[in-house]
C-alpha cells in the first residue's frame, strides 16, 4: 500500500471541480472531458497515490519512463504518451499505451502505421499540431497537415481520433485561447474532409485548462497543479 498523500487527493478533486466550472460556463457536460495525470516529474509514490484515488488515466511525455512505470503499476492502468517518440522506440510503445498524443510528423504516422500492421494492433493516436508556428515545438504544421490530409487518412492501420496542441511557453491562459479555438477549428476543417469523425481535442495544461475546456478540449493534461504543495524531497 502507498502512503496516501492528501494534498494530491485535494489537488486532483480540486481540479476536478474547475473543469466542471469550465464545462458549466460553456455548456458542456462534464462527462465529455477527461482529465489525464501527466506523471513525468512526479516520484513513483505520487503516482501510486493517485492509483489509490481511483485514477486510471497517466500520462508520460518520456517512453521509457512510461515503459518502466507500466511494469510497476498495476495492468489496468491506461498509459498515455503525451512526448516526443522516437521511430525506434515505437515497437515498444505501441502495445503499451491507449493513446499516443504526440504524432509529430508524417513519417512518425507512417511507421506507426507499419508496426501496427505487422503486430496486428490498431493503435489510437491524435496528431500533434504546431498551432503557432513554434520554430522551438514539435508537431504538424497546419498547412503541412492540410496538404498531406488524404496521405494521412491512407494509414489505415492506426485508428485518428483527433489532435493535440500546446499553447507556447509562457503565454496566459487568456493568450493561448486563440490558440485551442484555432485547433478545434482546424479540427472541424479537417473532419470534414474524413470520412470518420476526429472526437478528440487533447489541449490545456495546468495554466490553461479552463479556457481549453472552454474552447472544446475532451483530454487536459494535467502535471505541476495537481502535485503542487508536495516537494520530491519528502518522498
Ligand atoms: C508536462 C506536460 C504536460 C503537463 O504540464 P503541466 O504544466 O505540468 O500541467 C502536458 N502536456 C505535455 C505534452 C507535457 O509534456
């Protein structure tokens, strides 16, 4: 059993009831966003604690700490990659995670696309998109995406279910709404031109989760507001 940490108990209802607010103000039901823990810098007992909670969604932005972390927790758990993955790490990852966040290039999709075929998987995946043209952030160019929109829909193997974005470094929340309203837009564009529906928004972070919910996100990833209070040290 792991020491429960009570601030993370009171973090997480906490945060939970703001994305509840942010549902209520934009008339939404709260059942249609999903929050996931991004555990990255959390320590292993963090992370147990939020299992003891009841938490079943985690998300990592390194695969090899995801991989670790699947082995020591428990098998249900849903690991969701939100970084950067390397082609060669993919074998690996696939079979491990339900939902790959980050698809930051065409070349990425198509190698998915070819493990999935040869491991018989249908991976779920979102593309990552540099909404703001970040010379610094991974992802798809929107103008990239559009144009390479019908070779994306030819991976038949993984199965899109919609985008992902960061709003850049440093901006308010207020500042990176134009930002999530651009990706659900972009979104809609190209759900339009496919011939099977693009649900997901995976957008917001700890500054800017509200206004994401607001602007449509269904998946907030959510790491430093949920362990904040707690320091490493007293692990
Ligand atoms: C770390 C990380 C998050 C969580 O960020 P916080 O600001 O700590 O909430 C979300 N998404 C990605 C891709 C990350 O790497």
């Amino acid at each position: 059993m792991a020491a429960l940490h009570p601030q993370i108990a009171e973090n997480h209802e906490q945060i939970r009831e703001r994305i509840a607010a942010a549902c209520g103000r934009s008339g939404r039901t709260p059942g249609t966003v999903k929050l996931v823990p991004v555990v990255k810098y959390a320590p292993l007992d963090w992370v147990r604690s939020l299992v003891e909670l009841g938490v079943r969604d985690l998300g990592e932005s390194r695969p090899q700490q995801l991989l670790e972390r699947a082995d020591l927790l428990p098998s249900d758990i849903r690991w969701h990659l939100v970084g950067h993955l390397q082609r060669n790490k993919a074998r690996k990852v696939l079979p491990r995670t339900t939902l790959i966040h980050s698809v930051d290039t065409f070349r990425l999709l198509s190698t998915l696309d070819r493990l999935a075929g040869e491991m018989a998987l249908r991976p779920r995946v979102l593309l990552q998109v540099n909404v703001a043209g970040e010379r610094t952030k991974h992802g798809f160019a929107v103008s990239e995406l559009r144009e390479e929109w019908s070779a994306v829909l030819g991976c038949r193997n993984v199965d899109l279910h919609g985008l992902m974005a960061m709003a850049p470094y440093g901006e308010t929340a207020e500042e990176a709404r134009p930002v999530f309203r651009r990706l659900r837009e972009l979104r809609d564009e190209l759900a339009d031109r496919s011939p099977f529906p693009l649900p997901e928004l995976s957008m917001g972070m700890s500054n800017d989760f509200e206004v994401a919910v607001e602007e449509g996100a269904t998946l907030v990833r959510i790491g430093s507001r949920l362990f904040s209070g707690l320091s490493a040290e007293s692990d």
